[in-house]
C-alpha cells in the first residue's frame, strides 16, 4: 500500500526535539530524585510497627498552630517615616487655621470652627499662637510616639488629644484637639515587624507545649495498602523509614518510560500528519513538560481535568484528533504521584471528557462552535464527578477524602475559564506554530480575503479555473475520505503566481495574441511557466499562508512534463534533455495535493468534451490521465491507492455531469421596430 512520505527535518530542528524530550522525562521522574520515598497521603508500600517507645512531634498539629497563632499574632513597631507625614498633616491644617485667623472674610476652615474659636483666633496675639501650635505638635508627638492605629473612632482620639492638652482652656483647647484627632483620623503610623512577630509567635507555642505523638513498642504505624496519614508519617520519619536519598534505579526507570512515552508521541503525531515541523512536535512536548510540572507542584489539589482537557483541545484543533487523543494518553499514563482509587477515576473522567473533546474540536468549522464547545464540555465534566462522587458516597467510601460539591463546581468554572483562554490565545498559537485549525481554514477560504481579491480582479481567467478546480477537487477529496476544507483552501490558492504575468497564461489572454508565440523560445517559455510556481511561494511567504497551504503551489504540478513546450523545442533540437522541460516539484506528498494535481489534469480535458460525449467516454478520458500521472511517478509520495484513483475518476466525472447539465431553450420574442 502505498504511504506519505515523511517530511524531512534538519539536525538542528530534530535535536532540539530529542533535547525537549528529555525535559519531558527529567521533569516526569523528577520526584524518584529528589523527593522521598513515603509522603502523607499515597498507600503505604509495607507494613510497619514501632521498633520501641517514643515520643514524637506531631509536625502536622505543630504546623496547624503555628498557622492559627500566625493569622492573629504580630508585632507592631513605630514607623518613623509614616509619623512624620501625619506631622506635616497636622501642618498644612495649621497652616489654614493661621490665614483664618489674619483674614477679616469668612473662609472655609479645614474643620468646623464655632464663632468662639474664630473670635479668639482673631484677638489673640502672633505669640499666643505661636505657642499655641508648639503644644499642639508636642501633644500629637507624645501621641505618635505610644502608636496610632488607623480604626479607633474620632471620639477617642478627640478625647485622647485633649487629655494631652489638659493644661489649655477654652476654647483654644477644643479647637486643638480636633485638629490633631482630624491629623490622626483613619491613619496610622505602625508597621508589623517579622523577626519580633516570629519571636513572639515561637515564645507563644514554647507557653503552650509542643504537640506530641506518645509510640508504644510493637504499635502498628501504618499498614501496606492503606493511605499514610501525617502523624505516621512522622512516627516512620523518626524512626528512619522514610529515604530521603535519590532512588537511582527507579529513576532510570520513569526516566526512561517517560522518554519513551514522549518519542512515541511523537511518531504517532508525525505519522498521522507527515507534514509535521519540528516547532509543533515542540508545542506537543512543551505542553506535555508544562503539564507534568504542574502536577508536581500542585501535587494533591491538582485537577486532572483542568490539565489535560485544554492542551487536548488546543492540539486537536491545529494537528488533528490523534494529535490530540496521542497527547492525552501520555499526559494520563505519566503522572508523576501515587493516586488515592477516588483520584484514578477523577483521571478516567477528565480523560474521557478529554476525548470527547478531541474528537469533536476537529469538527468544528468556525470559533462560534468552538465557543460553544468550551461552554459545554465544563458542564457535562461537572455532571460525570457530581455522578461519581454520589457513586463513592453510596459505595461508603470516606468522606474526608472526597470533595465536596463546592470543590467540584469550582473545578468546572476553573475548566470553563481555561478553555475560553485556550480560544482566545487561539489565533497567536496558530500564527507562531504554523498551526492550521478548521476554523483558520475556513477564513482563508473567505474570496475577500487580500490574496484572492487581486487573483480575481488581475487574473479573472485564471479565478474562473481556481473555481472549477475547486469544485472537482472537493468532491475528489470527499470521495477518499481525505481533508476536504484543507483541499478547497489550497486549490483556491494553487495558481496565485500567475499573478507576476497573468497574459502569458491562456485563460486570461481573452482570444488575443499569445505572447509565447512572440517570445518564439520554448526554454524561455518553459521558464515562465516554472516561475509561476517559484513566484507562487514568494506570494505565500509574503501572506504569510501556512505551510500546507503553500504546499499546493509546486505539488499540483510536481515534476510534470511542460508537454508543448517540450514538443516544439524537440521539434527544433532532438537532442534537448527532457528534465529540462518539467517542474522543479516536489511531487504529491499528501492525498489532498495529489487529488489537486490530478483535478487540475482533468479540468481542462473536461471542459474540452463535446456536448455528446457519454459518462462512460468521460470517465476513459478522465482514467487515462490519472494513469498518466501514475505511470509517470508523480504518485508515488502521494499515499493513494489503486482503489482510491477509481473513485476519484467517479467523482470528477460527477462533477462534470452537474456542469453540462440542459437547460430549456426559452423563445425570444422579435423586437419591434419604430420609426424616426
């Protein structure tokens, strides 16, 4: 059976993808080095009993103390810099009190001053004031240096501030002590000090006892199976039965399965799309290292689902459903920790969600679908834990280590909020990886688009046979099950290099001289013809059309013979090299480039049919020229099948019955003629 053949990558691309491999696999083994061999939480691997009596710290209830005591505990100290501002605060408030007082006009005043204050503001001497302001500020230093917090209520700090003035009367002492409470009013001049609020917090749990674990001889620490709790773990941390040393042999061993797992990946990504490049064999690997480093630092509050179902989707969407379902399967089988039963079957739900998504994201055909997809998939996530959490309640699994309802909607709306982001980074995804999702196939498909514009409007002729093209490699491409969006896309593009000369190719010469037959040169000609393959690329490079795209421009001509051309300088010279007369190429090295090449032989041989020709002779016509290109090699890189070409000859001679199709000659009634 004939196969693709693979894209070739330089030593540079391919060493950088073996050096993003082993990422992948130093970060899956990682905790085999340098974590140890027990941690709370994972099935005990032995049974082990108490050696003697103990007395152990319980690190689990010190931890939580220490958390408790640390919420409310901390030490405030004086912060110059903060009290030196409510001084100048204090200030600028003087500051207005004085030019109310040298002034004969009502003012607006920085607080409320009855007609007592204003009045012995007015008659009192520059010197009364003078020291009138000195004991306000000495009084709201004492005041900064005891501490202000910025909550206590204004009636205090009036009190406060005039317990410091006692010695004034009124009314300058009323008024003085509203403006240093109005200075003081919601702020504050302490900071918290760590190295004391740690002092004070270790002094606290010296007062109240270090918890401890009481161990009898012969005690039953934890048994093989069962989940390890944090105070076994600390009684089998005491007595030495935690290795905290690197676990060489078992790191080989995850080493080297992730490695495999990662090569493996890639061959099933590379073999399903043979066009692959070395930067989106990199997303791949990236995203899966991204993923396994993930896991290890959330460790046990890790969502499986919000792991893997979005990079599953963003893969599925630029390098298909097996790129995605191939990423998936490695993703689940590499996490890095033991797993509790009720966490395997969380990972079986996110991987089937993840699947489920796989498969449908290749199906959508615009972001509107997309949107709805990432909107629906968080619900029915929701729905299959929801299922199975009642499930293990009625099993009477524990509750402790289940979640709760809240968990698992919080778990949905973090999916939810993930997928949106996957839609939204979506297009710069897809620009910076080559990547060519259903929905970006769909856009450049769109007529207006730039590129086709000038196509249809500086080359009409050769549009109209982009269009017909299409339509013959579309049904081709439906009829063998290849990618039918990616074969219309490239089709509409195939021929755009005949813009650099639109009159030296017939369709677009309207009956007019032939320019070739002016040039009277057939390897000039020739020329010509290969230049609106090279000046195709240069076009797709400066539109920035992706690589299977631009594909189509040299593959639908492969290595084809220029046959007039060849003809007429034979004519002239016999001696001429045949390899001088055919495309530079490459041939087909997909179904939807062969199936364009082919479309494009038949195209013109079609169009050519007389009114009367039968299917049967339509579809020897169309035979001979795809055994043509058979017998002539051009697809051998290609990937299809004897049985595939047959139906292609089908399909496009259905193609050609729905074109000739009669219409009923309408009578033209004589025109009437009037006199001058």
């Amino acid at each position: 059976m004939p196969r693709q053949v693979l894209t070739p990558w330089k030593r540079g691309a391919s060493a950088s993808v073996v050096l993003m491999a082993l990422v992948v696999a130093l970060v899956s083994s990682w905790p085999w080095l340098v974590e140890p061999s027990l941690r709370p939480g994972i099935p005990a691997p032995f049974t082990a009993k108490a050696p003697k009596a103990a007395t152990v710290v319980d690190s689990d209830a010190l931890e939580q103390r220490r958390s408790q005591l640390g919420l409310r505990t901390y030490v405030q100290v004086v912060d110059e810099r903060q009290s030196q501002d409510l001084e100048a605060r204090l200030e600028r408030q003087l500051d207005a009190v004085n030019r109310l007082a040298a002034s004969d006009q009502e003012q607006v005043a920085p607080i409320d001053i009855n007609p007592q204050e204003r009045a012995w503001l007015r008659r009192s001497s520059r010197r009364q004031l003078l020291r009138w302001e000195q004991e306000l500020r000495q009084a709201q230093s004492r005041m900064l240096r005891q501490g202000v917090v910025g909550n206590v209520a204004r009636q205090q700090l009036v009190k406060a501030a005039r317990h410091q003035l006692e010695g004034m009367q009124e009314p300058e002492l009323g008024l003085g002590a509203r403006l240093i409470a109005n200075s003081l009013q919601g702020r504050t001049n302490l900071r918290i000090d760590p190295a004391l609020s740690q002092r004070m917090l270790e002094d606290l749990l010296t007062q109240q006892g270090i918890p401890t674990i009481q161990v009898r001889k012969g005690e039953l620490i934890a048994r093989q199976g069962e989940p390890i709790s944090q105070q076994a773990y600390a009684v089998l941390d005491y007595f030495g039965l935690v290795n905290r040393r690197p676990l060489i042999g078992a790191w080989l061993q995850h080493f080297a399965e992730a490695l495999a797992a990662s090569s493996v990946m890639v061959l099933l990504i590379r073999n399903r799309r043979v066009s692959l490049e070395p930067r989106q064999a990199l997303l791949a690997l990236g995203l899966l290292a991204l993923v396994q480093g993930l896991k290890l630092w959330l460790g046990a509050a890790a969502s499986p689902l919000a792991l893997l179902v979005p990079p599953t989707l963003l893969l599925a969407q630029g390098l298909g459903t097996t790129a995605g379902l191939a990423w998936l399967a490695m993703a689940s089988l590499l996490w890095p920790l033991p797993l509790s039963p009720f966490f395997d079957q969380r990972i079986l739900i996110a991987a089937a969600v993840a699947a489920i998504t796989a498969v449908l994201a290749d199906r959508q055909r615009n972001r509107a679908q997309l949107l709805q997809l990432a909107l629906l998939v968080p619900l029915g996530a929701l729905l299959a834990e929801w299922l199975l959490l009642q499930l293990e309640l009625f099993r009477g699994v524990r509750e402790g280590g289940l979640p709760i309802g809240s968990d698992l909607t919080g778990e949905a709306l973090v999916l939810g909020g993930l997928l949106l982001g996957v839609l939204l980074i979506g297009p710069m995804v897809e620009s910076f990886f080559d990547l060519l999702t259903r929905s970006r196939l769909m856009e450049l498909a769109d007529l207006e688009r730039p590129l086709l514009r000038r196509l249809s409007c500086e080359a009409p002729g050769t549009f109209e046979h982009t269009l017909m093209i299409c339509g013959l490699a579309e049904e081709g491409a439906r009829s063998i099950g290849a990618d039918i969006d990616l074969t219309r896309t490239g089709a509409l593009y195939h021929d755009v290099g005949k813009l650099h000369g639109p009159q030296w190719f017939i369709e677009n010469q309207e009956g007019g001289d032939n320019p070739h037959d002016q040039l009277d040169d057939p390897q000039l000609s020739a020329g010509i013809l290969q230049a609106h393959v090279d000046e195709g690329l240069k076009l797709a490079k400066r539109y920035r059309l992706p690589k299977p795209l631009a594909d189509f421009i040299p593959e639908h001509q492969g290595t084809l013979k220029m046959g007039y051309f060849l003809h007429e300088a034979r004519r002239r010279d016999p001696q001429i090299r045949e390899e001088d007369y055919r495309y530079r190429g490459p041939t087909p090295r997909s179904r939807e480039t062969a199936v364009l090449m082919l479309a494009d032989g038949c195209e013109a041989a079609l169009r050519s049919l007389p009114p009367d020709t039968s299917e049967t002779q339509a579809r020897d016509v169309v035979r001979s020229i795809v055994e043509a290109r058979w017998r002539d090699g051009q697809l051998t890189d290609s990937g299809l099948t004897p049985a595939e070409l047959e139906l292609l000859v089908r399909a496009f001679v259905r193609v050609w019955r729905r074109m000739r199709h009669r219409r009923i000659p309408y009578p033209i009634p004589a025109r009437k003629s009037f006199s001058a």
